[in-house]
C-alpha cells in the first residue's frame, strides 16, 4: 500500500523569507515541490505578508527619506569634491533602494501565486477561531491563529506524515508550540527551506534501500 504524501506546513514567515531573499532556497520548494510532499498553508498568511509588504515599505521609505535628507545637506557644501562625490553615491543608493522595494514586491507576488498554484490552503473557520482564543499560545494573535489552523488541519490528516517549516522561531519554536505540534502530528520542524530538502532526500533514499 503507498505511503500518503508528506505534509510540509509553511507560514508568514516562509512567503517573506523568498521575498526579501533570506532564505534562496524557498523558490525553488515553493515552484516544485518535491513528489510526495503537499504543500500547507493557512490562508492567513497570504493576507499576513501583504500587510508585512506594506510595513517593510514604510520602514524602506523612512530609510529614503534620510538618504535625501543627507543628499540635500551634502549639496550645501559648494567646495568640497569629497561631499559631491558622496552625493553621487547616495543617488545611487537611493536609485538601488528603489530597485529593491520594488524587487521585493515581485518576488512576494510570485511566492503567493506559487502558493495558489502548489499549496493547499487552509481556511479559518469558526472551531478554530474558539480553539485560539481559549488558550493562546503564541503572544502574537495573528501567528496563535496561524498555529491553530495546522494544528486543526493535522489532526484532520493522521495518516500523513507531517513537518513544518519556519525561520520564525521566537514565535514558533518554544516548547509549548512544538509540544502541541507533535500532539497534533507534526513530529519535525526546520527553520529553512534547505534544511527541510537535504532531510526530506535523505528519507527517501534511506526508504529507496529499505525496499531494495
């Protein structure tokens, strides 16, 4: 009988982790996920990155916002070729800093269309909203929320084998949380998409002997 396929839970922080590029090898997780492995994630966090889009381009902006303030004191100095030199850096600063904003909009874009396209998507419902609120264990209630979906939507799926991957271990890397992961079925977690891959062919392989 074939083994059913290997649910990988992803959040926030996995969407924002492609975008902003920390993690390189999320794309690539995201656009083909290996066979036998479903893609999961709470609806939630596409609406969560959005919002952290927006919050990054306020803090980008403010960063901008300095660099043509320096630009406008440096032009002061009519004397000084070190202070027109380090005008022309900081325009080209400021020209790349757009770039930037700009490339990391897309590559979000992207991610969420992939996760449209790859991943399952789990929709809040009115259990999990009571289950999150009755005992919270993440501060944040956006990411308490978060949880409660995959741990509702693991317990739905005992058969699978089940991990979850996420950088954000503040939130969802404390005792507690992993403790009701495993309750729920999620018996490994990874911080990056990396990770998760060399263990994930390190499975099969050892699976591909044990038939052999």
């Amino acid at each position: 009988m074939p083994q059913p396929p290997s649910l990988l839970f992803i959040e926030t922080n996995f969407l924002m982790s492609m975008a902003t590029g920390r993690d390189a090898d999320a794309s690539r997780l995201l656009a083909q996920p290996p066979a036998g492995v479903g893609l999961v994630i709470p609806q939630v966090c596409v609406m969560e990155a959005l919002s952290v889009l927006n919050q990054d381009r306020r803090q980008r902006n403010q960063f901008k916002d300095q660099l043509e303030f320096q630009i406008g004191q440096l032009r002061r100095d009519t004397t000084s070729t070190n202070a027109r030199a380090l005008v022309a850096h900081l325009q080209q600063a400021k020209f790349a800093h757009d770039d930037l904003i700009e490339e990391v909009g897309i590559r979000l874009f992207y991610g969420i269309r992939l996760t449209g396209q790859n991943a399952t998507l789990i929709s809040v419902t009115g259990q999990i909203l009571d289950d999150s609120r009755a005992n919270p264990l993440i501060e944040d209630p956006t990411d308490n929320l978060i949880l409660y979906c995959i741990l509702s939507h693991a317990r739905l799926h005992p058969a699978n084998p089940k991990v979850f991957l996420s950088g954000n271990s503040n939130d969802f890397g404390g005792e507690s949380v992993q403790h009701a992961l495993r309750t729920a079925g999620v018996n490994k977690s990874f911080r990056a998409a990396k990770q998760f891959l060399e263990w994930f062919t390190s499975q099969v392989s050892r699976d591909d002997l044990l038939r052999g």
